[in-house]
C-alpha cells in the first residue's frame, strides 16, 4: 500500500545490480499497428 | 553428451518465457501495475478534490476490487490521459473522476460482483477461459440508462480510434460457434504452451471481434496500447482454425504483455529513432521494433511446440499447419525486390541486431535486459541471432548511462517532500511519484537503499550505509545512485 514513509529494504542486496531510477514513457505504449493480410503489421 | 530430448526443450524454453518477474510472469507484473494504479490514484486525488474520497478509497481497495476497475479499458485509458495530462503540464483532466463520481463504474446495489464496469454491461457475460483470468467478450452491451451509458459511448468511441477503418461498423457481435472457437483456441495454446502461452491470457480483459476487408487488406487482428487498453480484437476467420486462433492470440496476448510491461518500465530512450525494415518500405522506430521481435521469438517457440505436437494434441485440434505463414513482404521492398525475411527467424535475427547492436545506445538498461533475456531463452532453438559478443551477450550494464556524476554533497541529502511511495520487496523494487512532477519513478533495490539512507544524514553516514550493505567497491555505484535520485527529482542536497 501507498505511504509516504521510505523504509530501508530489509534483504540483502544483488550481488550484480547497480543503482537504477527509471521511469515509463506514455510513447511506448501508444500504437501498435493492426496485423493485416497480406502485409501483416 | 546426450541430446536434449526436443519436448524438453521446449518445456524449459516455455517456461523461461513464462516466469522471468521482470519480462513475462503475468502476476509480477500485474502487482507493479497495481502499485503504480495505487500511487497514481493518490495523484490524482491530490488534484481533484471534489473526487478525493472516491479515488483515495479505490487506491486503499484490494487487489479484487481494484483490478477489475482499473484494468478496465474505457477506466485505464482514463487514468493514462488523466496522468499524461499531469506529467505534460496540460492537468488536471478528470475523466476518471468522472466515471466514479458519476456512479458509472459502480456495481448495482453496492455489492461487489468481481465485474470491470464495461463488462458488467456485457450481455450476455463471457468469459473465455476463466481458469487463467478474468477475461471478457464484447457481446453485447446493455448501455442505454445513465450513468453507464457514458461507458459504452467511450468504448464505441477508443474503438473507432484504433482501427484504421470505422470501428462501430466493423465490429462483429459473436455466435455461440464462434465463442466456442475462441475458447479452443485458446485450449490449445494453454496446453501447448503451459507457461508462456497461459501466461499471456492476464493481460487480457476484453475481446472482441471485428471484420474489414477493402480488397487490398484484410483485418486479422489488432490489440491496443493506451488509447484501448487491454483489449484485442480478432477477425472472425482467424478462428476458423485451431493453431490459427492459438497463434492469433498469442501474438496480441503478447501485445498486450508487453505493454503492461512497459507501464512499469521504459525500455527505449528515443521515441523517434528509426530503424529501416527490409521487408516494409516504411522505417519502424526502435519501441515498434521491440513489440515485433518480442512476437516473432516467441513464435519461433510456437512452430516448434507445434511441430513437436504429441498425438494427443493433433486428434483433439487437428494437425498444425506444416510451413510457416509469415505476411508478405511490402510490394517495393528490399524483400520484396530480393527475396529473404520470409520466416520468423529471418525477421528476428535481423530485429535483435538491429536493436542490441545497431540501436542499443538508445535502449535503457531495462531494454538491454529485456533483449537479453528474450533473446537468450530462444538461442538454443536458433543459435546465432545475435552476434557472439554482441553489446548485450554479456552481462547487463552495470551502471546506468548518465553523465559522469558530479562530485557528492559533503552534508549528505534528503528526499525532497512530499512524496508518495509503494514498495514491492517481493521484486525488490519501489516505485515513487511526487506530486509535483507526477512521474513515476522505478528505483530496484540499490537505489531503494540509496534513496531510504537519504534522511538527512551526512555523507559519510549515507557512504558507511550503502557500502557496508553494498560491498567496499560499490562507490561508483552511489555516485551514479545519488545521480539518478536526484535527476528524478527525489532527493535534495541537505541546505538547498
């Protein structure tokens, strides 16, 4: 559930991860085309 | 050494395709998703106070109560545009509040049904294959009193949108024939597929049937990203037969997988890098390029269960078609022109080197991951799709691509307030959105670490925190960690 408090992860870290900060972009998921015959997408 | 038994094979390469949390386990992902619905929605509360109660209440719901709402395509296209709106500066917009102000996504009488409220007004309710989800067909549906009727018009409405030729006109309402093929359709793909092909089922919440045909083309199906979430559409005469139907499903499915996926995640970090397509006269861009090679790998896997079809199967849906079926290549194409890029493997070979080798320094690290991990699971049923050493062979990038971070703040940093967070320590990660710039932010679990240590301690406090969970050497890692925490606008150096 949402909250507002950042509590420390309790488990150990990744060993082969580094920091990440990503985010979602509304462009990826705009379109995709429609599969048609005979040219397909 | 001994040969791997094909049927062996196939069952480790399904479920490699079916399982990873990140990519393709559909629960892992659906629990991102509701996080970030759950966050969301205390975003939008923030802006639409008149709404507060009814969006905060709908955040605090359980899982029941909150997916069969907010995987609903007319209330998950309301919430993206409402959130677009926000992130773009064009907000607030309140279509969502609209709908559950208006009482229109309401159960009658109160009582919780389990029904999304598009379905709710389907008649008569379908559901294909309610063993794996909760999916529903567009019958029919029962839209003529308000509030509800707003529903249906909005649904007619994303529809005419998403297909090239006027929606409203084409779509089919189904028979009993042609629901019964639907659910053998996708009978099939559940037991030739157990992991990965039941896995893409869940992303599914409406199916409908749509019919086009101008002479030059003709619809076989479509799914939609934002603009008609978690829908698809089939052509009547894709069911006809068994593998086609299972085929036809599985693409979308994977569609609509994919796009989920991307809600927690971007994978391309240029929106419009295009990349040339030998058998197309028109250049895709890169995020274009991911859908279709994420489909065409998986078929690869498809063809081959399909040729390894036991007895069993083949009596009870016939035998699978004996050669691949692959679209035409574009009249005036390189293709089209010299012949090639006419099987899966053509087609996914040259997409995975355009996008890990040509293409990769506009892909996240998420996407480089993504392209790892797909691309590995299906190797060992066509080795050589990328080249040995290629830049996502190896390990995923250790550190993301950002500028050289500057120099730490000695006074150590704080998180920049207020700020609303979900964590999921089942994936390791946490998910954060200011209200302010409501985007949301997706930290795994180093810089979860990072952003928690950030409380107002010193910097060698922050340093003696992260190291001694994170290894001596990790110092280039809170570097880039503090980098990428304060890009996204969560921390602050204490005394700004």
């Amino acid at each position: 559930m949402p909250t507002q408090n950042v509590e420390i992860p309790q488990f150990t870290l990744a060993d082969k991860s580094a920091p990440s900060v990503t985010t979602d972009a509304p462009h990826e998921r705009a379109w995709q085309p429609e599969f048609l015959s005979p040219r397909g997408e | 050494m001994t040969a791997v038994p094909p049927d062996d094979l196939i069952s480790r390469i399904d479920l490699a395709l079916g399982s990873d949390p990140r990519f393709a386990d559909a629960p892992a992902i659906e629990a991102r998703n509701l996080a970030r619905y759950r966050l969301g929605l205390r975003i939008l509360a923030r802006h639409h106070p008149g709404a507060a109660d009814r969006l905060e209440l709908l955040s605090r719901a359980g899982d029941d109560e909150l997916r069969p709402v907010m995987y609903d395509p007319v209330l998950r296209n309301a919430f993206e545009n409402d959130m677009v709106a926000l992130e773009t500066g064009k907000g607030p917009s309140d279509a969502l509040a609209g709908y559950l102000v208006s009482g229109a996504a309401d159960p009658s009488g109160g009582a919780l049904d389990g029904l999304g409220p598009c379905e709710r007004l389907s008649r008569p309710h379908v559901r294909p294959w309610p063993r794996h989800s909760g999916s529903w067909v567009w019958t029919d549906l029962d839209g003529a009193a308000r509030p509800q009727q707003a529903l249906t018009a909005r649904l007619e409405e994303l529809l005419a949108g998403t297909l090239s030729k006027d929606g409203s006109d084409n779509r089919v309402v189904p028979d009993a024939a042609l629901l019964a093929a639907l659910s053998r359709g996708a009978g099939l793909l559940t037991e030739l597929l157990p992991s990965a092909g039941t896995g893409v089922l869940p992303h599914v919440s409406l199916i409908g049937f749509a019919r086009y045909d101008d002479g030059d083309e003709t619809l076989n199906s479509v799914s939609g990203g934002d603009p008609l979430p978690s829908a698809l559409f089939l052509a009547p005469a894709r069911l006809d037969d068994p593998w086609t139907a299972a085929e036809t499903l599985f693409h979308e499915g994977l569609h609509l997988k994919l796009f989920d996926v991307l809600r927690t995640g971007s994978m391309v970090a240029d929106p419009d890098r295009l990349v040339p397509i030998p058998w197309r006269t028109r250049s895709w861009t890169l995020t274009r390029v991911l859908f279709a090679m994420h489909v065409y790998a998986h078929l690869l896997l498809f063809r081959a269960a399909a040729a390894e079809a036991g007895p069993g199967l083949r009596a009870k849906y016939g035998p699978p078609p004996a050669t691949e079926d692959v679209d035409q290549a574009t009249p005036g194409s390189e293709a089209a022109a010299r012949g090639g890029y006419t099987t899966s493997l053509e087609r996914v070979t040259y997409l995975a080197r355009q996008a890990a080798e040509v293409h990769g320094d506009m892909l996240t690290a998420e996407g480089r991951d993504f392209i790892g991990w797909l691309i590995g699971a299906v190797t060992p049923l066509a080795p050589g799709i990328l080249s040995e050493g290629g830049p996502v062979a190896g390990p995923p990038a250790a550190v993301p691509a950002v500028e050289p971070p500057a120099p730490l703040e000695p006074r150590g940093y704080r998180q920049a307030r207020p700020v609303h967070v979900c964590p999921i320590p089942e994936q390791r990660r946490l998910v954060a959105v200011s209200p302010g710039t409501p985007r949301f932010r997706w930290l795994n679990d180093h810089a979860w670490l990072i952003y928690a240590l950030c409380d107002g301690r010193d910097l060698a406090a922050l340093r003696e925190g992260y190291l001694r969970a994170a290894g001596q050497g990790a110092e280039d890692g809170l570097r880039h960690g503090v980098a990428g925490l304060l890009s996204a606008g969560l921390i602050e150096p204490v005394g700004a």
